[in-house]
C-alpha cells in the first residue's frame, strides 16, 4: 500500500520558519514528481510548491516564492517544504502528494497519492 505520511507542522509566529518533512512507501518514489499543497478552512486546496523526479526542476505559487523552498532526498524516499517568513494567510493544513505524469503539474487532480496532512499555524 502507498502511504505519505507529513511532519514537521506546528505554531509559530509571523516571520518565522518551519520545515515540513513527507515520507514515501509503497511506490517507485523516484518515479513521481512531488508536490505541495494547503488548505484552510473553508477554502479550496491550492497548490504551493513542486519538484521534478530528479529534484531538477521546481516550481512556487507566487504567493510563497522566494520564501520558499521545496527539494527531495531520493535516497530517503522523502520531499520536504522549508517554509521562511512566515505569514498568517500561510496557515493551513498542508499536504504532500505524488504525480505519475510525464510533466510537472499544479492541480491536485493530477495527483495521484496523498498524505494526511499537516497543520501549520502562524500566529500574528
């Protein structure tokens, strides 16, 4: 069975930094592009960040570029998010997710695995 298991969410305030860690089982990780995404209550599940299979190529939604920075150990079958300058509209539930497609993408319909999901909370 395929499983994503994220870690590393938590409080803290404005300005400061975190690092999400995603584990992988249960499928080829090397094979899939990884991905980022977040949810808050009561809105919709948008993307944050994603890398290519080979950690080559990524991408940011512009609200997060530069702050930042998405990359993987292939090796540890893991992808991680570190997450600087913090801001309150930042908070979310966050999800790693794994794409079988030729192509990196950013809709969370073209993924085909995720994880349960962490809570980030960013107080003022």
């Amino acid at each position: 069975q395929v499983q994503l298991g994220e870690s590393g969410g938590g409080l803290v305030q404005a300005g400061g930094s975190l690092r999400l860690s995603c584990t992988a089982s249960g499928l080829p990780f090397s094979s899939y592009h990884m991905g980022w995404f977040r949810q808050a209550p009561g809105k919709e599940r948008d993307f944050v960040a994603a890398i290519s299979r080979s950690g080559i190529t990524t991408y940011y939604a512009g609200s997060v570029k530069g702050r930042f920075t998405i990359s993987r150990d292939n090796a540890k079958n893991a992808v991680y998010l570190q997450m600087n300058s913090l801001k309150p509209e930042d908070a979310a539930v966050y999800y790693c997710a794994a794409d079988s497609g030729v192509t990196v993408r950013a809709r969370p319909s073209d993924y085909d695995y995720w994880g349960q999901g962490t809570q980030v909370t960013v107080s003022s």
